[in-house]
C-alpha cells in the first residue's frame, strides 16, 4: 500500500513541473537579449596587446627565430585596428615544460593581474606551455580576472574566452605535452646511439680547446693550471687553498672568471677528461617535465673511453686524487691513500687498514692480497691427543664472555630516547639519534700487549683473518686503540663511518648486526700479535649472544695453535711490506718541484695568460 502511494506522489510532482515549464512568456515581462558576441578580429573597441614568444635552446639558429619571432608580431599588433603593443615578452634557451624559470612569462601574467593588459598573443599553443596542469591554470587564471584577459593562439586559431574553446585547447596542450615527452625520449635513444660509436660530448673544458671536428686539444697555457690544481691537492693543500692560490696568481677559470670557488676547483679535480678518458651519461634527467638532473648510478647504460684524447694527468695521479678526495670527509686528506700489503713472513697476505679510507672497495683489498697470498691459503685441521679419549671437548667460547680477546664490529645505529619537556612538565617526546659505526677492540686484548696508544689493524680479505699489532703514533694507518687512566687501561672506540660498511661487505655480513670475533695473541719473533677469525662471528644482541652454527658439534678452525717454533722460524720477515702501490702516482719530490716551477712560471707570465 504504501509502496502505491509513494508511486502515485512522485507522478503528481512530474505532472506539476510540466506544466510549470510549459507555460509561455508572462505579458508583464520583457525580453533582453545578450549583446552579440564579436569576432576577437571584428572588434573595433581597443585593446592593450602583449606577444609572449620563446625558443627553448640559445643556439644560434634559434636566437635568429626569437628575433623573427618579435619583429612578426610587431607589424601583425600594428595591422589591427585599435590594437596597441604593449610589450613582448620573450624567453630565450628556455623549455615551456615547466614555469619554474620563465621569467618573462611570469613578469607577463604579473602585468596582465595588474589590469595593464587586455590580450596575450602567441605563436602556438606549445609556445604558451608543454604542460597541461601549468597551461590550464594559466588560462584559467586570466579568464577569472574582471576584465579579463584573453590569448589568441595564432596557430591553432584558438581564442580563450570564445564559449567553445575548452575542449579544444586542453586537447592541443595535451599533444604539445606528449610531443615533449616524444621528443625527450627521442633525445635519450639518440645519446645512447652517439654514445656506442663514440661520437660524445665535449664541453668546453679548462686546459683543452675544441677543434673543428669537436676534438679536445691540449691548450698549453691551462693545462699549466690544471696541473697545478692536481699537484697542489697530492700535496696536502685542500681546496680552499688551492682557490685562494689561483685568484691569488691571477688566473682565469675557463669561463673568464679571475674569482676561484672550491667547487670549481673541486670540479677539475673530478674531471676524467683530464686524464685522457670520457666517460658517458654522468648524469640524466628525471623527467621531461622537471627537467631534474640526477647523478647515474646504474640507471642508464655508460661507456669509459679510454686514451680518447691528449692527457694532462697520468691515470695513476686521477685515480689516485679521486681516492684521496674520497677520504678527505673522513679526515684522510693529509697523504696519498695507497694499499700495503705484506709480501713475506707469518702475516703474508694481510693488507694494512685506515679506517679513515672511504675510496677502496671490497674487491680492492681482495685483489691486493690475492697477488701475493693465494698460493699460500691451506685449511688447517686441528688435531686431538688420544689420552683424552672418553672426555667431551668444551670449546673455551663457551666458558667465558668478558675479557676474552676479541674485536667487535658495530653497524650505523639509531636510537630513540624518551626526553622530558623541560617547558610542559610530566610531558616527554622522543628524540632518534644516529650513531656512527665504529669498532672496539677489548681491553682483555689490549691488557696482553706492553701497552702503546696505537696500533695498527690489518686483514686478509681471503682468508677471512684480522690482526692488531703495536705501531708508532707517526705510522700512517695508527688507531688510537686505548687509554691508561689512573694506572687501569681501557678500550676506546675507534671510528669507522669510512670503513666498517667496507668490512660488512667484505665479510659478508648483515649490515644491521653487531658482531664480536673471538681471537688470541700470539708472540712472533719478538713481537705480540693478536689474530682474530672473522669466518665464525658472534651476534650481539639485546636477547643475548648467537653462536655460529658451526660452534655446534666442532672445535673450530685452528688458526690460534701454530707451534711457537714455527711462528718463530718465520716471524722474522714479518715486517716486510710490499712498498709498490697498486697505482703509481708522481712521487712527492717530482710534486713539490713542479709545484715550485708552476708557481714561478705564473708569477712571471700572469699577465699573458690571464
């Protein structure tokens, strides 16, 4: 029943306003028509007139089409009756992806809010934008406006305030939009082909000049400075110095600039070019859009060329800066890093440690022991005397946790505390900290040592072994390692922000874990050595300690219970170090003297040079 009701209701309000509508014009009202809306050309009222025009390159074909462009629109402004040109606003070298750095396109529609102008006129609608969001805005933005502001895109012969114009014009802004995004990807296959049959990019580049061809060829008189920027850097000077130097001296970046930046030394410093190579696609664009640079770390395909053009700088001097100014955030600046590995004796194989290095890699320091050590690794099995048979072997591990000869890896942390709010009592907030990673090597080791401040740390990468022995403080790998307070001597933390992710990956280990490797110390020839497994780690954890599997039903690796003779037989070579570097850069004598000999040389021809 009521289901009938609610039907016949509904037909009776239908019904109602039918008959509303249907009514005709009441006789006591009168009919107004809107005024006729005229042709934007038909129009003889007066109009304040801007042309925006852009080209999106500084070539010079391009900057003869801007200047075309202008003088077009001009004579076009001047043709229409009531028409006054108020300005041109132009950008040059610049893409209509984005507003971010058309300055004169913002300065326009600043003017046009500002009731000094009554019509845009452009070339196309791809001249206004490349970008529908941007575009849409724009033109939205100017149609609300009281007068507002109309675009004649002469092109598509689209006018913005005609009733019709929507649709068409988000349809043209859309194809402009997927043509840049067309053209962009055209751009990256285009690079990627140059790049495979080695037709690259040469910018102009401080100590080279461009040949006809595109070529770098060695301009003399810069290359004189580049060489003093990378001899000075071997030296020790950091950048800072060497900028102040070179304004000092007079002399001009390639840009004609007489002011150095530490960037800009830094820049030359960095620049594979210097040393004969040209390596691709250092950096791509993110988005068409954006037009975003980032760094490439494996995101696009790379060639290294090598021996592509005249060098100014051996290889070995490149590869080695570029170690050095990896290091230089970790405080390692002051020499040349270089990797010692020792070549004889009871530790060959094992290669010397700076936990201030940052520029070697997990594979630098397996191939540096592997050319001296790997006819030398033999798996050792321990052995068990028969007059403990019916006894059950305990291995010593297990029987004791502190003051035991260890070394301890602890990753990148961070912790959480929980703070008063001095302001709002009873109130807390948290605070996160990050900890730096760092190693510890406990004070059981260093109580068996005649205690000295430093030593130095060194691994073999190949047979999973570290080892600590006493150095002087003047050694270039020294760690402090403890201190000796009040007659006791504690363990000290070293810092490894530089070097212990190096470790975890050499190791691999997890890189969220804390490790401890148990070890032992050992007199070779005269001299103490502790030595350390770090094949059969422990897990620190907040629960407790985690054993290797391998602690289960073994007794281990015997690396600890060489007979003292033998160690003795072959202690004494133990100091031998293979004093040749994997990379052979210019000594330190032949740096000063020419250091000495470029500085001169400027003092005496600045003036031509500059």
């Amino acid at each position: 029943m009521k289901q009938e009701n609610s039907k016949t209701s509904k037909e009776t309000e239908k019904e109602r306003i039918r008959k509303r509508y249907t009514k005709g014009r009441a006789e006591n009202a009168e009919y107004i028509p809107a005024k006729e809306q005229k042709s934007l050309f038909d129009s003889d009222e007066e109009m304040r007139v801007a042309v925006y025009a852009r080209v999106s390159t500084l070539n010079t074909q391009q900057t003869s089409s801007q200047v075309i462009q202008e003088k077009y629109y001009e004579d076009f402004v001047s043709r229409q009756k009531g028409w006054e040109l108020v300005n041109i606003y132009s950008d040059e070298g610049i893409s209509g992806t984005s507003l971010k750095n058309r300055d004169a396109f913002k300065q326009m529609i600043e003017d046009c809010q500002k009731g000094g102008i009554d019509l845009i006129v452009v070339k196309s609608v791809s001249r206004f934008t490349r970008n529908v969001k941007d575009g849409r805005a724009s033109i939205d933005m100017l149609t609300d406006l009281n007068p507002p502001v109309g675009v004649w895109f002469e092109n598509e012969r689209i006018y913005s305030l005609s009733n019709d114009r929507a649709f068409i014009l988000d349809l043209m802004m859309s194809l402009a939009a997927e043509e840049s995004r067309a053209k962009s990807a055209a751009m990256e296959i285009s690079l990627k082909m140059r790049f495979e049959h080695q037709i690259l990019l040469t910018p102009p580049l401080l100590g080279y000049d461009n040949d006809e061809n595109g070529e770098l060829i060695v301009n003399e008189d810069e290359a004189k400075i580049v060489k003093l920027i990378f001899r000075m850097y071997q030296r020790g000077y950091s950048t800072k110095d060497i900028a102040e130097k070179l304004t000092a001296l007079g002399l001009s970046t390639k840009a004609g600039n007489k002011i150095w930046s530490q960037g800009s030394v830094l820049g030359i410093l960095q620049n594979e070019k210097h040393c004969g190579r040209v390596l691709t696609w250092k950096t791509f664009t993110t988005s068409y859009k954006t037009h975003k640079k980032r760094k490439n770390r494996g995101e696009r395909d790379q060639y290294l060329y090598y021996d592509h053009h005249e060098a100014i700088i051996s290889p070995d001097d490149f590869n080695a800066v570029q170690k050095m100014i990896a290091n230089s955030k970790y405080g390692g600046h002051s020499f040349m890093p270089e990797l010692y590995t020792i070549t004889e004796g009871f530790l060959k194989g094992f290669v010397s440690v700076n936990p201030r290095w940052a520029s070697f890699t997990p594979d630098d320091y397996r191939i540096t022991s592997k050319k001296v050590s790997i006819s030398d690794i033999i798996e050792k099995k321990p052995t068990i005397n028969n007059n403990y048979q019916g006894y059950e072997i305990v291995r010593s591990q297990f029987l004791g946790r502190f003051n035991v000869v260890s070394i301890t890896l602890t990753p990148t942390r961070t912790r959480i505390d929980t703070i008063e709010n001095k302001d709002v009592p009873g109130e807390k907030f948290e605070k996160s900290y990050t900890i730096a990673p760092r190693i510890r090597i406990s004070g059981a080791t260093i109580k068996k040592f005649s205690f000295s401040e430093y030593v130095e740390l060194l691994i073999h990468p190949l047979r999973k072994l570290a080892a600590v022995r006493i150095c002087e403080n003047t050694h270039k790998n020294a760690i402090k390692w403890g201190i000796q307070k009040n007659g006791s001597i504690y363990s000290r933390c070293i810092g490894g922000t530089a070097f212990v992710d190096t470790l975890y990956g050499l190791f691999d280990l997890k890189p969220s874990l804390k490790y401890r490797f148990r070890g032992a110390v050992k007199k070779i020839d005269t001299e103490n050595i502790a030595l350390f497994d770090l094949s059969e780690p422990e897990i620190l954890s907040e629960s407790g300690v985690i054993y290797p599997i391998e602690w289960e039903d073994s007794f281990g690796k015997d690396y600890y219970n060489t007979s003292d003779n033998n160690i003795n037989e072959i202690g004494s070579k133990l100091r031998k170090y293979n004093t040749e570097p994997d990379i052979y850069p210019t000594s330190d004598k032949t740096i000063t003297s020419e250091i000495k000999q470029l500085i001169e040389y400027f003092n005496e021809n600045s003036e031509e040079i500059s």
